[in-house]
C-alpha cells in the first residue's frame, strides 16, 4: 500500500492541494492518506474527489476576514475562525461543501494529526471521529496555538498536529504502508530554528504546559524525521515533493499571488508521483 502525507503549514499548504489535485487529474487514487494541520483538510478534499475546492479556500475565502482576521481574534480568541471553514462554509448546507458521500465511497484510510493539549502528545484521529457537517478533526489538527484556542474533540483540547508529530512517516508505516509520499511546504533542504517555537512555549506555558514542551522539541523532532525520510527516499521506500522555494510565504502569509505560485508549483510538481507509483505498482512483488 503506498500513503501520502500532507505536512501542511497554513497557507503555505496550497502547495500541498496543487499536488493532490495533480494526483487526481492524474487518476492516481491512495487509499491512505495522514493529514497534519492545513495538510488534513488537503486530503479530505483529495478523499472527496474535488479538485480545485482547496484552491477556493487558500485563494478566496481565506482573505474573507470572517476566515481570519484581527476582528476574530479578539471576539473569539481565535485568529482563524475554524467553525467558519469547516462548518459555515463546509457542511452541506454551506457555500462550498464537503463531499462526505464521495469519502465514505473511497473507503479510504484518513488519519488527521493533532496535539494533545494537556499531555502534549500525538492524538491521531480517523474517518470514525468524523460524520457528515461534524468536521471537529480538523479544526483540532489546524488550530495554532497563541493565535488561535485550544479546539477540544471528544472532551480533549487539541492543537496543531505539527507540535508533535510534524512528518508521521512513522505512523503511516505502523497502519500499513509499505511506501509514502511526504509532502512539505517547505524546501526538502530546509530545517528548523527552535527560536520562534521557544517564544510560543513561554506564552503556552501557563495554561498547558505539556503542549508548551511539545512547543519546545519541535524543531528537534521535526529535523530528526526530515533527516530519517532522506534516508528512507535513498532506499527507495518514500518520496519527498517539496517547492524549490516558497515565494517568501509564512504560515499566514496574505499574498494572494504567492499563494497562487504555490498551488500551481505543487500542481506542477504532483507530476513526481507518477513514476514513483508506476515504478512500484510495476513490481509484482508489491501486490498492487
């Protein structure tokens, strides 16, 4: 079985959906996908077969202040206002909805990454923990902590999946996958400072502080997985699709044609999957 994982980071993650939606123009359909953060609805919508949904939200909807802004911020405690990605505009009965019916067909394996706020763990949900119109899975997986709450899913407060598990390569192997494809929305040569993720601790650290020593190893833990995947892309059993640069994009960088630039880099590089899946699917020994 070969996965994809989508690492996310905000709006960064429209390099993710250009990716998913090349795979689907591509009729390259995995029956497992790990979605962290941003990179969890981006597989959601790939589960959906919707392509060009995702490019909707980074693109349009994400420069409506009702998706994220100031405003939100102080009424609600949240710079991005999940309930209003994932319910307003996503329920069936909202501007652009989800297709939960195609989901349920593709009978896919979809894992979403979160943090456990209080223990500062891993929490990894699947198609169970999610129903048509209740979407709580990713509004936890996206919800970066300082500027946005704690989204709390089955009695837990949870934040971003990037806190503790920022590339579940390993997670992917353990529920089956026999090779994995990593997409990043950062260049494949690039490694993290703790330094920022130290300022956000010091702030988390008050209310949870297990989440802010998960704040703290970051870094750490996401360099030491990017190291492994390298190791792991040399032998054959994983793919890294990574931008050459990311046009000076942050997490939530409001440049629309950035982001545009990046959807359309991820479109053009989701063409790297190919013949890594044609390569495997070509060896009978992999029983695909």
């Amino acid at each position: 079985m070969i996965g994809v994982i989508d690492v996310g980071g905000g709006l960064r993650g429209a390099y993710g959906a250009g990716v998913l939606d090349r795979c689907l123009h591509e009729g390259i359909h995995f029956h497992y996908g790990i979605g962290v953060s941003a990179g969890s609805a981006n597989l959601a919508n790939y589960f959906a077969d919707q392509p060009g949904r995702c490019y909707s939200f980074y693109c349009d909807y994400a420069f409506r202040k009702q998706y994220m802004s100031v405003q939100n911020l102080i009424e609600k405690h949240s710079y991005i206002d999940m309930d209003y990605v994932y319910s307003t505009l996503s329920d069936e009965d909202g501007e652009y909805p989800l297709d939960y019916d195609t989901i349920l067909k593709s009978r896919a394996n979809l894992t979403v990454v979160a943090t456990n706020a209080l223990n500062g763990l891993p929490v990894y949900f699947s198609n169970e923990d999610m129903s048509r119109n209740h979407y709580d899975i990713f509004k936890a997986s996206c919800s970066v902590p300082v500027i946005n709450r704690a989204y709390e899913v089955n009695g837990i407060p949870c934040y971003d999946g990037g806190m503790s598990d920022p590339i579940p390569f390993e997670k992917a192997f353990d529920d089956g996958c026999d090779y994995v494809i990593v997409i990043l929305t950062r260049p494949a040569d690039y490694y993290r400072s703790p330094k920022k993720d130290h300022l956000i601790a010091e702030i988390l650290r008050h209310e949870y502080p297990m989440a802010a020593s998960a704040m703290t190893s970051r870094a750490e833990i996401y360099n030491r997985q990017l190291r492994a995947a390298h190791d792991l892309e040399e032998e054959g059993k994983l793919l890294i699709v990574a931008p050459d640069n990311i046009e000076g994009m942050s997490t939530l960088s409001k440049d629309r044609d950035a982001i545009r630039d990046l959807y359309a880099k991820g479109y053009e590089d989701g063409s790297r999957t190919i013949p890594f899946v044609q390569k495997i699917a070509a060896n009978p020994q992999n029983g695909l």
